[in-house]
C-alpha cells in the first residue's frame, strides 16, 4: 500500500520530470526550451490543466505497489534469516 501510495503522491513531479527529461526530443520549441521544474510546471498546467500532472498515475501505481512490497519482503525475510543465524551460533 505505501509504494502506492508514495506513487501516486509523486506523480506529478514524475511527470515534470518526463517532460524535462524527453525535451531533447520534442518537436514543440516551447517544450525544447524548458528549463526547469517551474517552466516545464507551467507548460503542463497550461497544456491539460490539473490534470496533466497526473498523467500515467495509475500504470505508476501498478507498477510501483507490487514493487515495493517485493523489496520490503526480501528484506525483511532476509533480516529474520540473518537474525535467527546469528541467535543460532
């Protein structure tokens, strides 16, 4: 539950991200010239409203709960492994 939610709460930053990252690419100027966090911001709030910053919130969430929870209990498994060898010897 938490990797999903942690997901869909930083979607937004994602998606800033994404854009700032892809901007090499684009074929709109004004994309090409964003240079920041507030610019590329302003361009999807301008673009799609509200929105557009939650824009593959879902595919994230699919993505990232499963995750996070394969991680946590790998390491909590391998935690009690280690601890119980340890009381063992």
């Amino acid at each position: 539950m938490a990797g999903g939610v942690a997901a869909a709460v930083t979607t937004p930053l994602d998606v800033i991200k994404t854009l700032l990252q892809t901007r090499g690419s684009s074929r709109d100027a004004e994309i090409r010239g964003a240079r920041g966090l507030w610019e590329a911001a302003s361009i999807i709030s301008r673009r799609e409203g509200y929105r557009g910053f939650f824009r593959g919130m879902k595919a994230r969430i699919v993505t990232a709960a499963p995750s996070t929870a394969i991680c946590w209990s790998s390491y909590e498994l391998a935690k009690a492994y280690l601890v119980s060898a340890e009381e063992a010897s």
